[in-house]
C-alpha cells in the first residue's frame, strides 16, 4: 500500500488564521503552485524547501510536520 503524499498530510493542518508553525506552513504549501505535491520523499521535499521554502520561519517547523507524516502513515 502507498501512502498519501507528504502534501496531502499537511493540507489537514491548514486554518485561516494560522494558530501554530505547522497551520501557517500548510497554508503556504497550499499556495505554493510549485510545491512537490506527490513526493513522500523526506529529501525531495527537504530540499524542495530549502531552496524554495522562503515562507518557512526554520526547516525545523518541516522537520516537526514530517515526524508527526511519519508516525501517522
């Protein structure tokens, strides 16, 4: 069985306005056109972020978000 892209998870966490890190991101991700939709890939995605991952305050906020995709898949 595959699992949901990383993308896909983080949509759950998206709210207007953002309470936390992790909504603020989804909510950028959402936006973000360019964004890795189908990765699941820690690396893709990582470095996906680091070059485009500007809205990000710290890859820290991604690196939360992506053990918490992991412990739930």
């Amino acid at each position: 069985m595959t699992r949901k892209s990383f993308f896909h998870y983080l949509m759950k966490f998206r709210e207007e306005p953002p309470r936390d890190e992790l909504a603020a991101f989804a909510n950028h991700a959402f936006k973000d056109h360019s964004f890795p939709k189908m990765a699941d890939q820690y690396d893709e995605i990582s470095r996906y972020l680091e070059m485009n991952g500007s809205y990000l305050p710290s890859m820290s906020v991604f690196d939360e978000a992506w053990e918490r995709y992991i412990e739930e898949a």
